[in-house]
C-alpha cells in the first residue's frame, strides 16, 4: 500500500492548529514548533479527532534544525504540502528576535523544502499585511529577495532598524514576501509551487497579545473604519491555505494573497492624509 502523503505546518499555535485540521486528512502531519508544551498539545488534540500526526521540535531560525525536519518529512513520504506560519510578534519579541525568527526562519524554511520538492508540492508561507506597509527602496527589497540566506542579518536595511521591533516586524514580512517571488522560478522548475499569504488581525493568542499593547487600540479602531468591523478567525486562513496547497490554485505562485477584511486596500485609498 502507498504511504500517505505528507503535510507538514510549522507553528503549533491556533493559525497552524486550525491549518492542520483543514489539509490534514488523509495525511501523515507533521506539525513542528519550538516549544514542547504547544506542540504536544496541538499534537494530542489532532490524534484525538483522528489525524495522523507527529511532532518534531523544530527552532526555525536555526537552519540546521529545518533541514532535518525537511529531510525526516521527505522520507516519510511525498511531500505534497508545507505551511509556514511559526512566527513572532513585536508585542512579546526583540526586534533582534523577529529578524532571526521571522525573517531568518523563513529564509531557512524556504531553503530546506526546495531540496525535497517534488512536482506538486505546495509551499505557503505566512508572511503579514505589514509586510505592504513596507517602504523600501528597489534595492533593498532585491537584497530581501535575493541575498543569501545566511547574510540576511547582516543586510543594511536589517541591522537598520535597530531595537525598534515595529519596524523590524514590517521588514521581516515584507522579505517573506519578496523573498517567495525570487524562489517562484526555482520552484517553478520543480513542478512546485510557492505562496505567501499575508494576513490582517486574526483572532490568535499572538494578536490578543498585540491588541493589549499601546497600538491596539488603533489596530482594533482601523478594523472598524475600514468596514470588516470584525478580525478575522483561524478557520478561514486555514481555508486560503487549503486552497492555495490543493487542485484549485494550480497556476497561482510567487505571489501574495492579502486576508486582512480590506484594511490593506483602506490604508492606500481612504486613509486621511
């Protein structure tokens, strides 16, 4: 009998729970995070409704640690689907943390899947709408792109940003975002496929986190002017990932696809000056 296919989601937090309950069925889960406690409980709760999942204790900003989560889901099976959504937030890190976490981690994550990639499989990667407040020259956002991975950190427009976590954290994002438009072509060459998806205020423990610090109530009052009047939840980032790894989106790839209720679009058209 073939084994199943594989899934793996990096981050076991509700984005990633919710992500690995939408695509998983059917599947070997891999589910990877960096701390115990959460993996082991996102893990419990997946087998109890009949998923067939593992976990792997996984630092993303360590490269050493993605390559041997790629290479032990590559020999599980065929890798059909990756979704990265381990991530940090400036309410609870370091601005030094987000880039290594962040920018760094999905710099690592990208490098690790391309070498087990096959024809088919689909790579999502979770970058941020503040990834499109971003305003970078050309050549900064090529170096994002482009730069090699263990010289991230060591880019101008990084180091830049000093202790400043806010600016760090757009920074971060909008690499992701650039950074998966330069690896669509080798993807592409692969038979696979490479997305971001860039989400605005999720009702996850990581936004509650946000929403209590001194830029929450801007960040809730904008969802309101803007006329989402609500976040968003889980289950339905969970569902733009679902697309973008199955039959559906078979020609979409090295691009963004905003889940924010139009606070993005709010922002560049209707936004007082």
């Amino acid at each position: 009998m073939r084994e199943p296919d594989v899934v793996v989601v990096t981050g076991a937090g509700g984005m990633g729970l919710a992500i690995a309950r939408r695509i998983g069925s059917g599947r070997t889960v891999i589910l990877a995070d960096a701390s115990a406690e959460a993996l082991d409980r996102a893990v419990t709760a997946l087998r109890a409704e009949g998923h067939a999942a593992r976990g792997q204790l996984t630092d993303v900003s360590d490269a050493r640690a993605v390559v041997e989560l790629a290479e032990g889901a590559g020999e599980k099976g065929r890798v059909t689907a990756v979704v990265h959504t381990a991530g940090v937030s400036p309410a609870t890190s370091t601005a030094q943390r987000i880039m290594r976490i962040d920018l760094a981690g999905t710099a690592h994550v990208i490098d690790a899947f391309t070498t087990v990639a096959t024809r088919g499989t689909s790579l999502v990667c979770v970058a941020s709408m503040a990834g499109h407040y971003a305003t970078l020259t050309r050549a900064e956002e090529n170096a994002l792109a482009t730069a090699p991975t263990e010289d991230l950190l060591t880019l101008d427009v990084v180091t830049s940003v000093g202790d400043d976590p806010i600016a760090a954290y757009i920074i971060a994002k909008r690499a992701n975002q650039v950074r998966v438009e330069a690896a669509a072509l080798a993807w592409n060459r692969l038979g696979a496929r490479i997305n971001t998806i860039s989400p605005g205020v999720i009702s996850t423990p990581m936004a509650t986190s946000e929403a209590e610090v001194s830029s929450g109530d801007h960040m809730m009052a904008m969802l309101d002017v803007c006329g989402a009047g609500r976040t968003g939840t889980p289950g339905e980032v969970a569902e733009v990932a679902a697309f973008l790894t199955g039959p559906g989106s078979l020609y979409i790839t090295g691009t963004d696809l905003l889940i924010d209720g139009g606070q993005a679009a709010w922002l560049r058209r209707h936004r007082p000056r």
